[in-house]
C-alpha cells in the first residue's frame, strides 16, 4: 500500500488521547469496513472498527468481480484471495425460452483496461482475510461489539455507544463516523434516510450445496445464470468443492410459499430444468435461507461527520455480483474523501461531493441492465451478442464492474441500450406484460427483512 503522507495532529502517531477516542470510527467489519479502516489507517489515521459478529462468519455473496481485483493488489492480499479462491474466467446465461441454450461471456474479452479473470471465494474466510489485513495495518478491532446509538455534535466529535458480548455498554469519541454496516442500514435507518427502491423488487432463497455438477476445465469456475420464470438462479462454485445455489424471485412467486424453506428451495430448483440437471445428485449443507427487502438506498451518502459505505448506503440486486465490488470501491473512493475532510479539519468536502456523482453514475449504469435483466428483449439480446461497434465487449466491461471509469464503454452501452429499445417496439406487447410485471411486483412490498412467508430474523 502507499506510504503514509504527512498528517496532522490528530495522526496515529499523536499523542494517546485515551483508549476511547479515535479518529475515525468504524461500524460493520464486512468487506466495506475492512477496506476503508485499512486505507485509513495506511494514511496514518487512528481508526477503531466495531463488528457486531466474530469472524470467521458466514455471508453470503461468493462471486466477485474483475475490477476487485485492483482494489485487492492495493489492499496487500490479491495472493492470498488467490490461494482461497476459484477462478472465475466469466459468466454464463441459461435461457429458459430457448431448451437450456447457454451463451458464455468471457472476461478476457472484454475492452482494453478491463481486468480479465475474478474469483469466487468463500465469504467466511475471504472477509477474514480482510479483516485480519485491517489488523495489520493497525485499525484496532473490537468484535461482538454492537453499535447501538451515535450522537452526532455540530463542529464536534461524536458519540459512539455499543454493547459487547458481555451486555456492557463501551463508548468511543470519534472525528468521523463511516457505517459500513451492510444491510442492517444502521446510520441510514435511524437519520432517516433509508428508501425501499421504487423500480425494482425481489427476494432471494438458498443454499450451498455438495454433489452439484460442474462444468470441468477452464469454464469449472463460471458462474452460472439461469432464468426461470420467477425470476433467476445462480450457481457458483467455490474452490472445496461446495456450489452456493439460489433463486432470486419475484415477490408473487415467493408468497406462494407454505412448506419448508428447504423444500421451497428444491421446489423452485425443479421449476427450472437447465439447474435442476445440475443439481440432481446435488445435497443441502445445513439448511436454505432467505434475505428480502431486497433492493434499498439512501437519500444521501454523506453529511456533517458521516459517510456510508457498501450496503450500508444501497442494496441493488447482485444479479451481476456487483455487492462486493461496490462496497470495497465505495470504501477505496470514500478513504479519499475523508482523509482530504480530516486534513482540512473538516472543511473540504468536495471529495465527497465527487464520490457521491461517481456512485450514483455507477450504480445508474449497473441498475439499468439490474431492472431489465428479466425482461423478453434483454434475454434476446443476452442470447444472440453481437460485438458490432464493440457493443459485446463494452458489455463485458460493464459485467466486470468496469462502470467507475472514464472508458470507451460508453458509446457502445448507448448503442446496446438503443437495440434493446428497438426490440421493445417490435416486440411491444410482450415488453408491456413484462414491464406490467416488474411494476407489480415493485409495489408489493416485503415485511422489513424477510420475503413473504417468513418471519423477521
Ligand atoms: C442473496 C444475495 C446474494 C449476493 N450475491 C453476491 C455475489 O455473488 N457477489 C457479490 O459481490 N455480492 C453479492 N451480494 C451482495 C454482497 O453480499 C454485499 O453487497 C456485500 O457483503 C456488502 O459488503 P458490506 O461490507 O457493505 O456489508 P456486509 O458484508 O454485510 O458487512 C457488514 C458487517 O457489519 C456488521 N454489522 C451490522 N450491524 C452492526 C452494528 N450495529 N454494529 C457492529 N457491526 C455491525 C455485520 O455483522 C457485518 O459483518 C449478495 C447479496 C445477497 C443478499
């Protein structure tokens, strides 16, 4: 990582003002708050991270993306993802209009400057494996420690309280606050600032798995998108041997739901011939889960002493395993910000400003092709790829999370959403019943963390 530059009096390396004050603290260990502490800390700021669990725990989210691999390489561990990783040269698309017709999309074709392979990784061990990265670079950890409350003081520092295993009650003194907090939305729920996005809703049941059937050499690390008609499943393979399944539906399938979540999992997995064949020998480690109130924002990424980060500022359906990338670059783009705020004794906040355009058109790329991926015409266009004036490949670049940058992405994007509105129009009346559809189910609304039929966790 790049060598600290010279700060100010509020350094690592300034006096010890008590063992709880920090400069910046640090809500949620996930790949968002690793990140940022790390960077943090790398430029010298005392940072202090409260994680609500123990690692090694359990998250789901396998499938990374090519643009983290950077991100990776300035954090100080891309070998070691490597070793606990599988390769993943690109994706796969099961139609299931078209007898199982699958069309794959490599990442090594993508544009110039896109990087060409990722990995899946098991979430215990590669969120670990940050964590302990953010150790080492000083960030001074506390887990099953539960932020509870921050009391946010004009032109002061604020008030962190939380709770530890134990019940008692800690409390730290911190210049800047970041929630990294991951779907738990902590500062964005209690500052009001958590929305349930309008234009796109859905709810995702699984599992991992033994026994699925893989692909075998280069294309043994894809991972495999499948429509069905509730919506779609993916399957990634992970480097032991277990394949981590699940079915991401549309609220009206979900609510029809009344046995087990188990076997609403294997249910939905015979809906859906091209993995059910996949998954015949297949067998349920432990048991399936479910995650609703799926797709959320906030009305504002920053304010005076704050910043989001992750899932924490907004949830989009990881259709294209964009979740890991987005926080670990929201946390990367955020550690400039808050450095510069800091430098400036809080004055500057035009990084922020930045962050907050260079996310919002990031996420404005991702979500159109999110919000229309089960959509007739994009299934047509997905199935049938034609690289004319590079569109193919600017696709690729947008799969591998290439939205941040001032690329050559952007014409031939132009030019694919163009012919998918073209097809639109021949093909109006299937595109109405299937907007009327994504419409429907966009105002159905999910009880607040669990999908229909399922209790609050
Ligand atoms: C069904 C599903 C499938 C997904 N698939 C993919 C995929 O294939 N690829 C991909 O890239 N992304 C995927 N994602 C998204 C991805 O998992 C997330 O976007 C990613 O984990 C976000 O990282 P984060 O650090 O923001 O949050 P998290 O990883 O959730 O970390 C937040 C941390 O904060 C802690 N915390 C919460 N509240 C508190 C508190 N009050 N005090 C202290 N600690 C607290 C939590 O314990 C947690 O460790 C998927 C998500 C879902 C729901």
């Amino acid at each position: 990582m790049s060598s600290a530059q010279p700060l100010e009096s509020r350094r690592r390396d300034a006096p010890d003002l008590g063992p709880a004050r920090c400069d910046v603290l640090v809500i949620g260990g996930g790949p968002a708050g690793s990140t940022i502490s790390s960077l943090l800390a790398d430029r010298g700021w005392r940072v202090t991270l409260l994680e609500k669990d123990h690692h090694p725990r359990f998250h789901i989210g396998e499938s990374l993306l090519p643009m983290n691999l950077p991100i990776l390489e300035r954090l100080g561990v891309l070998q070691q993802v490597r070793e606990i990783g599988m390769f993943k040269p690109g994706i796969e698309i099961c139609s299931n209009r078209e007898a199982g017709k699958t069309q794959f999309f490599y990442f090594d074709k993508s544009l110039e400057g896109t990087c060409k392979h990722a990995f899946q990784v098991r979430r215990s061990e590669f969120d670990h494996l940050l964590l302990k990265n953010s150790a080492k670079q000083g960030v001074e950890i506390h887990e099953g420690v539960r932020v509870t409350e921050v009391a946010f003081r004009q032109d002061a520092t604020s008030t962190v309280r939380a709770l530890d295993a134990d019940g008692q009650e800690r409390q730290w003194e911190a210049d800047f606050v970041v929630d990294a907090s991951g779907r738990n939305a902590f500062l964005s729920t209690r500052l009001g600032l958590k929305e349930k996005n309008e234009n796109h809703n859905s709810a995702a049941v699984f599992g991992h798995f033994k026994g699925a059937v893989r692909r075998t050499g280069r294309d043994e690390g894809n991972i495999g998108l499948f429509w069905f008609e509730h919506g779609w499943f993916w399957l990634i393979p992970l480097r032991d041997g277990v394949t981590s399944v699940g079915a991401v539906c549309w609220p009206d399938y979900l609510k029809t739901r009344s046995g087990s979540l188990d076997s609403f999992l294997w249910d939905t997995i015979r809906l859906c011939p091209a993995i059910h064949e996949r998954m015949k020998e297949a067998e349920l480690i432990g048991q399936a889960t479910a995650t609703g109130n799926y797709s959320y924002g906030s009305r504002r990424m920053w304010g005076q002493g704050y910043l989001l980060v992750g899932d924490a500022y907004a949830f989009i359906d990881p259709v294209f395993s964009t979740g890991v990338y987005l926080a670990m670059n929201g946390a990367s783009m955020g550690a400039e910000a808050i450095d510069a705020y800091l430098r400036s004794g809080g004055k500057s906040v035009a990084q922020f400003k930045k962050f907050e355009r260079v996310m919002g058109r990031g996420l404005r790329t991702l979500s159109w092709f999110i919000y229309r991926f089960t959509t007739p015409t994009l299934h047509d266009l997905f199935m049938a790829p034609r690289n004319t004036f590079r569109m193919e490949q600017a696709l690729i670049s947008v799969l591998a999370g290439d939205v941040f940058r001032k690329t050559p992405v952007t014409l031939p994007v132009t030019l694919f959403k163009t012919a998918y509105y073209i097809g639109n129009l021949l093909n109006w009346g299937r595109s109405w019943t299937s907007y009327r559809r994504r419409r429907r189910n966009a105002d159905l609304a999910f009880a607040e963390g669990a999908p229909p039929g399922q209790s609050k966790p």
